[in-house]
C-alpha cells in the first residue's frame, strides 16, 4: 500500500487459526513485518493495566444480573442451535446452564472461536497472535484498529438485538454436526493458495442453507457489521498511520475484498494498493 505522500505499507489477511500451514508464513510476509514500525492488528488481547485484568478474571459484564436485558431464548432463533450452543460452552468450562444467563455479547465472543483450536488454547498461538509474538520479538509495537471489547459491547447495547440474533445464529451453525476433515483441509488449502472469495462464496452457501428462509438475511446482517462496517473503522483507525508509512496490517483475510473490501477502501482514500504474488497462490 503506497500512500499518496509516498509512505509503504503492507496488508495481510490473516486465517484465525494455529494450524501449522498458516503459521508457516511466507518469507515476503516475514521479510515486510520485520521491517515495519508498526503491527495493526483488528484488536490487541494483551491487557492494558491490572485494574482490566482484574475485572476480566471477575467475569465483570458477563451475566446477565438485570432482568431487563435480552435473553438468548428471546432471539427466538431455531431450537435445534440449544444443544450445540449448550455443549459448546460445556466444552469450554462453563454451566450446562449458562445459557440463558449468559450477555448476548459474552455468548456471541465465546462463539467466534473455532472449537478445533481448544486443543491447542494457550499452547499454541493463532496466526495473527503470532504475527503478535514476532512483533513483540522485533520490538515492534502494535496499533489496534479496535478496542477489544467493541463486539461484547454493542451486542449488550439494547437495540441491537437483531445483530446479536444475526451472529450467534450464524455462529450457531458452525457447531452443527457434518463437517469434515475433508472440508476443513479444503479450507486451509483456499486460504493458503489465496482464494479468499472463494472461502466467502462457500461459506455463505453453507450457513444459509443451515439457517432456512431466513439465512440469507442473518448472514447479510452478521456480515454488514462483522466485516463491512469493521473494514470502515479499521481503515479510519490505521489512516494516519499509513499515511506515513511501515505500517504491517495483519486482520482476517475476509476483510480484504469486495466492494466493501479494505482493499477497495484504501483504494477510494487515494492508496496504490497492489498485490505481491507468493509462492504457491492460485493464478
């Protein structure tokens, strides 16, 4: 990404996981990230002072102690998605009756992770905390493009009831039985070869074939939030910053293209914005 005053930058779209074939990055990705100034990454999960970790080991903001705020059962989403949802947060410690108690905005963060990556949680790192781990070894700092809060606390936000309904439904059906290690290795293999629309294409058919009649409207609307209106913040957080340039960007490769795409954003702000081919990527 070259600014209009001449400042480079780089723009990586990274794969939310700690399998080995993403965290093997390519060593133009290595080479740009260890010449940067600074990391941009969507949030940084490192916590600021004690008084934040304190409160997060409280589980502050978690359950839901006014009866007024919304439930998981008031979304009225597909009784099928209970059990999933239920065994889920088994899985990763929590009451079989958790549910009902829990704020939209806990369940739905709780929900973002892939389950696969509990049997590597706190052992191995994902590729963005990787890229996190390498810029911590340079001795590079990190620019978050958002608080790390922001998703719990628009979700617990009344009003914003039917976004809530729109991620936890769509991430409901990621728990559904059927996948495959088939699928899962076809996804590694569209990512690393750079086909990310593809990825996008196929999961939308995936969830909105899950979802009914209504799955194309819950996926725009998860997407319309998780992805479009990111991208906008992200850009507006990392503008200054590109603008003089070192900047090394590692966020979700779903942001990337598209109309909405930060790709086609930068593009809009006055940004050359253009791809550098690596080794083993689609034509």
């Amino acid at each position: 990404m070259t600014a209009p005053g001449g400042g480079v930058s780089h723009l990586w779209g990274t794969m939310h996981s700690s399998h080995r074939s993403v965290l093997d990055l390519p060593a133009t990705v290595r080479e740009a990230l260890a010449s940067a100034d600074r990391l941009g990454l969507e949030i940084d999960p490192t916590f600021p002072d004690r008084e934040s970790h304190d409160a997060y080991m409280r589980g502050d903001d978690v359950y839901r102690r006014d009866g007024s705020v919304t439930a998981y059962r008031d979304l009225e989403l597909p009784e099928r998605f209970e059990e999933h949802l239920v065994t889920r947060l088994r899985a990763l410690g929590w009451s079989p009756d958790a549910l009902p108690e829990l704020k939209l905005g806990t369940l739905a963060e709780l929900l973002l992770y892939d389950p696969c990556e509990d049997f590597s949680a706190g052992v191995l790192p994902s590729q963005d905390s990787y890229l996190q781990t390498l810029a911590h070894i340079g001795g590079i700092p990190v620019l978050p493009l958002e608080d790390s809060d922001r998703l719990s606390a628009k979700l617990n936000t009344p009003g914003n009831e039917d976004l809530a309904r729109a991620i936890i439904g769509t991430y409901a059906v990621y728990l559904m039985p059927g996948a495959t290690p088939e699928a899962r290795a076809t996804a590694l293999a569209l990512y690393r070869t750079g086909q990310v629309g593809l990825m996008m294409a196929w999961d939308e058919a995936q969830v909105t074939a899950a979802l009914g009649n209504e799955g194309p409207a819950l996926y725009a609307r998860m997407t319309e939030y998780l992805v479009d209106e990111r991208n906008e913040d992200f850009v507006n957080a990392a503008r200054d910053a590109l603008r003089e340039g070192g900047v090394f960007i590692g966020v979700g490769n779903f942001h990337l293209p598209g109309e909405n795409g930060m790709i086609e954003l930068l593009r809009a702000e006055g940004f050359d914005v253009t791809r550098i081919p690596l080794p083993g990527e689609a034509p």
